[in-house]
C-alpha cells in the first residue's frame, strides 16, 4: 500500500474524495462552501506528498462527478500546481485531470492549469457508455 492509498480523507459535506488504483483520487459532489481553502487546502497539501512517491509520476484526478466547484475553490487547484511545480525534478508528478465536457466549470476552469503548467496538467475527457468523450 502506498501513502497515496492510506491517507485519511476527511467528510467534506458535499464533496465526496476517493482513491482508488493507488495512482487515481476521485472528486464528485461539489465545493460550495464558504471558505474552501481553509478546510480543503491542509488535504490537498497531504495528498500532493503522497503523490510525490508515486512510482509512475502521474496521478489522475477525476473530476467528472464533481458538478459544481466555486470560484474561491479553483484556487485550491491552483495551489496544488503549483506545489508540483515547486518540487524537486525527482519528486514531480503529472496531474491528468479526467472530465465531463457537458460540467461548464471543467471545460473553463480547468484548461487556464493547463495553460498555467502545461508540462504539468493535462485534461482529459472521459468516455460515455456510448464511447464518446462526454
């Protein structure tokens, strides 16, 4: 097991956290409250150390659940970033966000990290029943 797959994952009212695979974390619900830099951001700081030690270097971040964020929650997200990017070469990670296309905060929000750390972020659409990216 590694540290990514034994953190302890707090209740987050709406926002509900997974981790799954060791390499994956799953966010769906939504970050609606108040302050969420103050209850979310000593997680996601936690969670960007576990993923430091991960052996592929990538965590994949599935948002495709996740329907609504605030404005003072992209934030939290840009912080995260920029924790990678603060990283010693040895100790970076790729963030590969998986997103639903149809969800208007992923298709705005989320190209802006992208653009903020391209070598870093990548966003990908995940597939419908169908086979169509959603």
């Amino acid at each position: 097991m590694n540290k990514l797959e034994s953190l302890s994952i707090p209740d987050f009212g709406t926002l509900k956290v997974a981790v799954t695979g060791g390499s994956a974390v799953h966010l769906s619900g939504s970050i609606a409250m108040k302050d969420p830099r103050t209850s979310l951001t000593p997680f996601f700081r936690t969670l960007h150390e576990a993923a430091c030690d991960l052996p592929a270097h990538q965590l994949d971040v599935d948002v495709s659940a996740l329907r609504f964020v605030s404005s003072s929650a992209i934030r939290v997200f840009l912080d995260w970033v920029t924790w990678v990017q603060q990283e010693p070469n040895d100790r970076r990670y790729k963030l590969c966000f998986r997103t639903d296309s149809r969800v208007s905060w992923q298709r705005v929000s989320l190209p802006v990290l992208v653009e903020f750390a391209d070598n870093l972020v990548s966003v990908e659409p995940v597939a419908e029943p169908d086979g169509r990216p959603g």
